[in-house]
C-alpha cells in the first residue's frame, strides 16, 4: 500500500486559494506534476507566484464553465507534462439562497458551477485516462489508469433552506461521483468525494471574524470539538488520489468531526 503520488500529474481546480490551493500545493510537496487552474488570474498570480516557479507547476487561468476552456485546461496540462493521472475538482461555488424567490439564480448558478463544470472536466480527463492505459505497456498504470476526487459536503445530507443551491448542487455532485465511479470502473479509474464539514478556509475565517459565536456553535456541535485544516483535507486528497485507495470508488468519505453522527437539535456536552 503506497500513499505515493510522485511522478503523477494531477489538475486541480480551484487552485487559487483556500482547500483547492492547499491540495495542489500538498501535490507539488509530494512530487507530484501540477496544473493550478482558477477562473481569477489575479488570485492565481498572488497566491501561486511560489508555486508557479516550480518546474513540476503550471498555472492555467480560464472560466470552466465553458466547454471550449475544459478542453483547454486537458490541452495545456498534455502539452505541461504528456498525460494526467488525477483531478480533484476542488472549485466550488457557495451561495445563500431564498428559497421562495423565483427570481433567485443561485440555484442555476450552483449547479453549472458546482456540478456541470466537475462533469464536464471529469468526462474530458476519463476520455484521456482511457487512452493513456490503452497504450501503456506498464502493468501498474493500467491497473490503476486514473484517480478523480471531488469535492462535496455535508450539506448535501443536511436540510438548511438558505443554503438550498449549495445543499442541491452538492447532493446531486455525489450522485455524479457514484455514477462515474461504476462508468469508469471497468477502465480502472476510481472516483471517489470528500464530504466536508466545517474547515478553516478563508470564507470561514471571515464569517467568524464577522461573529465569534458562529464559530462556537460549530465547535459545538462537531464531536472531535474543533474546526479541521485545510491541510488536513490535502491529506485526504492524497489518500484517495494514491494506490493506497486502490479498491475504493464510488465512496463519500465524511470528513466532518462526526457533525453527522449527531441529531441536528442535540449537541454535545463538555
């Protein structure tokens, strides 16, 4: 059993910053060859400066939304480094919703972002996936030809109405996962998502800056009694990214300090 990934090239979306930057700086660490691809150029140069300088590093700036920028992003990382072995569809988009405004878009935007850009991206990399077993002569590559890892989150399970295109988009990025992971099996690629409860991200620092008791009641109600670390979540990444989760596919790995094994209404006592 082997957590390696060396010598392996890995796109990451949602680079730029936050637990996308983190998984694909981990990546770099680990000797893997990385594509940081984020829609903000400007995020992309002041953040992954470092990184870029790297020679196992290229950064790749583009709106993936639309198909022709998919392409590109596979295009450039074949060009970079002549194969892709992982992606982790890291970038998401979080959004509060009214749930009785028709004229709310968050939904439509939820979901292009948060699912339609991971299945459109995941189908163009399986396709090269594909092609790259049907010519090694490597026994090992074939046998695990490619790795995809999304992320989700425990939303998808949860019922909170302002977080209603965020809980949908998520919830229906699982049935994607599920549903890629038996496609693929037969080519050897696993697919597999990390559910996410409360991490230390950017976004997350600035709310419980804004309320110090929102971070609180999240520790509260997480059983390991703390929030968890972007890097932690890289960890995760890489497991599932690795041979050592060589029979796993199809499978959401909760990774929320137990907040789902409790009733919403009870916390625990310290």
């Amino acid at each position: 059993m082997s957590f390696s990934i060396t010598g392996k090239t890995a796109i990451v979306t949602g680079a730029a910053s936050g637990i996308g930057h983190s998984i694909a700086r981990r990546f770099l660490d680990q000797g893997a060859n990385v594509v940081l691809a984020d829609l903000s150029e400007k995020r992309l140069k002041a953040n992954c400066e470092e990184l870029a300088e790297r020679e196992n590093a290229r950064l790749f700036v583009g709106d993936l939304r639309e198909r022709l920028t998919v392409a590109n992003l596979l295009s450039a990382t074949i060009d970079a480094f002549d194969r892709v072995d992982i992606l982790v569809n890291a970038a998401r988009q979080f959004t509060v919703t009214d749930p009785l405004d028709p004229a709310d878009k968050t939904v439509d935007d939820a979901l292009s972002q948060n699912l339609m850009v991971a299945l459109r991206l995941s189908q163009a990399v399986a396709r090269r996936m594909i092609t790259q077993a049907e010519e090694d002569n490597d026994d090992e590559r074939r046998t695990h030809a490619g790795a995809i890892v999304n992320l989700s989150s425990i939303a998808a399970q949860r019922t909170q109405p302002e977080l209603l295109a965020y809980s949908i988009s998520t919830a229906a990025s699982e049935q994607m996962t599920r549903a890629l992971a038996v496609a693929l099996a037969p080519h050897h690629i696993r697919v597999n998502a990390i559910a996410l409860g409360s991490v230390m991200s950017a976004s997350l620092r600035d709310c419980i800056a804004d309320n110090p008791d929102y971070r609180d009641s999240i520790i509260d109600g997480t059983p390991l009694h703390r929030i968890a670390t972007a890097a932690e979540v890289a960890e995760a990444a890489q497991f599932l990214a690795s041979s050592a989760a060589g029979f796993v596919t199809g499978q959401i790995l909760s990774f929320d300090g137990g907040r789902g094994l409790l009733d919403a209404v009870q916390r625990p006592a310290h």
